[in-house]
C-alpha cells in the first residue's frame, strides 16, 4: 500500500468537507408536518409552499387551521402555568374577603383550565381576513395572525407569510360542520348549536348560566381568527350579538369587588382562550 502524500491528504480533506458540507445543505431549514407525512424545505418557505406540497388547496383554507411550533407550545405551556397560579391565589384571597361565590368561580376556572385543549399556534406575518357569515360574525379587519382565511394567496404576498425555520406543524383545513359556539364559564364547556335568528344572549340562556349569573351584564366573544371583544347580554342592555361561528363566547369573572392588581385576569384568561384549539 502506497504511502499518502501531502496533495492526497489534502485531497481527501477537501471530499470530506464538501460531503460534509454537502450533508449540512441537504438538512432542511424547516420541516412542515401535515398529518402523517413530514415536508422538508431547503430554506423557509412560505404557507402557500407548505400547501402546494402537502397537496392542500389554498382556496380550501379554513380559519381551524393551525401553524403549531415546539417555541410557542412551550411559552403557552409557561402561560397557563402562570394564570393557573393567579386563579388560585385569587381564590384564597376571595375567600378570606368574604366573597365566596367569586371565589368558587376563580376555584372552577382553575380546575378547567388544566384541561382546556390549547395549542401553541403561530402568528405571522400580516393576512387579509375574509371575515363571512359562513366563517364568523363581523367585520372585515387586518390583523397579525394565522387564524385567517387567506384569500388569493398566490396574489399578495401580506397573505402569504414566511414560515419560520426549525420544525412545525400544519393542522389541514377542516369543515367544521354547522354552525356552533363553545361557551365557556364556570359551570363549565358547553358546545351549541345556533342559528342565524339566535343573539349571544339566546345561546347563554340556553347553556344555564344566567341561573348562576343572574346578574351578568357583558360576556366576551372570541372569533376563530382569535380576535376577542366584549358584548352586552343583560336584558335590560342587550347588543343582540350574534355568536361567533366556531368560536367561544367566555363569561369572565366578577372583579369588581376586588383590587387593581386582579382587574387584568379576565384578560389574560382572554389571551389563553384565544389559542383555544377549534377542531377539538
């Protein structure tokens, strides 16, 4: 066997670096999961890339639709964690204050939360939200998000936003059926059916909680694309609001008997909410 001489070693260096190279440029920057198949782009791609490889037709694209990511399941994950906290602390003290029902409330958020089904979806990138009757209830507006449909997205690039790199995961668009609303209060979930003729109202009275909430004046409507808002329910003071198609209408906590530093629980609890998985 010949010894190697300095040009042959040098030689061999340079097959190994470019192999190794090579293998460093064949790793995909992002990786895209849809279902069971995996999709892997040699630099990020943009959604209508991920669509077209996965087979998915843009125009299909459903507001159920999801970009999860390992980073922002984690930050929910620190979220929940923290409103948990607070809901329970909010608890005690309420019941040292004497306001026992606001405290059994506080307790019942707290218990549900645990199992609320919560994903850790992206936003990004700014997308054109069709907002129909068909999808929910509203106005057409602009907004940071994923939760929207995309309309013409080979046409405008604001809707079509840059994946980010690293691996995520696609949930496809899916029809979810006829219309219904998720209510959420301390009573616990209920998920109903609704009707164009129903108002927000109509749909609490039918999910009990004005037997417990006599008195609730306002709930919050929490639409598929994320966006929440405030809406008066009392009878005295109803907006006849229609329910958000898909989405969750949120009966907040009574805090008026409370400090300052409570008065933004509803918010946050508001703010989890809005990651509120619509295909579970």
């Amino acid at each position: 066997m010949k010894p190697m001489t300095l040009l042959s070693l040098i030689a061999g260096a340079v097959l190994l670096n470019s192999a190794a190279h090579a293998q460093q440029q064949a790793e995909p920057v992002t990786q895209v999961i849809v279902g069971e198949s995996v999709y892997g782009f040699s630099e990020q791609p943009r959604l209508l890339n991920a669509y077209l490889a996965a087979e998915l037709e843009p125009s299909a694209y459903w507001p159920s639709s999801r970009v999860v990511t390992a980073a922002q399941t984690q930050k929910l994950a620190e979220r929940r964690s923290q409103v948990l906290e607070r809901l329970q602390q909010l608890a005690s003290v309420a019941t040292a204050e004497g306001e026992e029902a606001l405290a059994a409330d506080a307790q019942a958020y707290a218990e549900q939360l645990q199992s609320w089904p919560l994903i850790g979806a992206e936003w990004i990138g700014r997308t054109k939200i069709d907002d129909r009757l068909d999808v929910q209830s509203g106005v057409s507006f602009e907004r940071r998000s994923l939760y929207s449909s995309f309309n013409q997205a080979t046409a405008s690039l604001q809707a079509n936003p840059l994946l980010p790199a690293g691996s995520l995961q696609i949930l496809p668009p899916r029809d979810l059926g006829a219309w219904q609303v998720t209510v959420i209060s301390p009573a616990g979930v209920k998920k109903l059916p609704f009707t164009a003729d129903d108002s927000v109202r109509d749909v609490l009275q039918q999910a009990g909680v004005f037997a417990q909430r006599y008195d609730l004046s306002s709930a919050y409507l929490i639409a598929l694309t994320g966006l929440s808002r405030s809406t008066d329910v009392a009878y005295y003071n109803d907006a006849a609001a229609m329910p958000p198609v898909h989405g969750l209408i949120f009966v907040g906590l009574d805090l008026s008997a409370m400090d300052a530093e409570w008065q933004s629980l509803n918010t946050q609890l508001r703010a989890l909410l809005s990651y509120w998985n619509p295909q579970s």
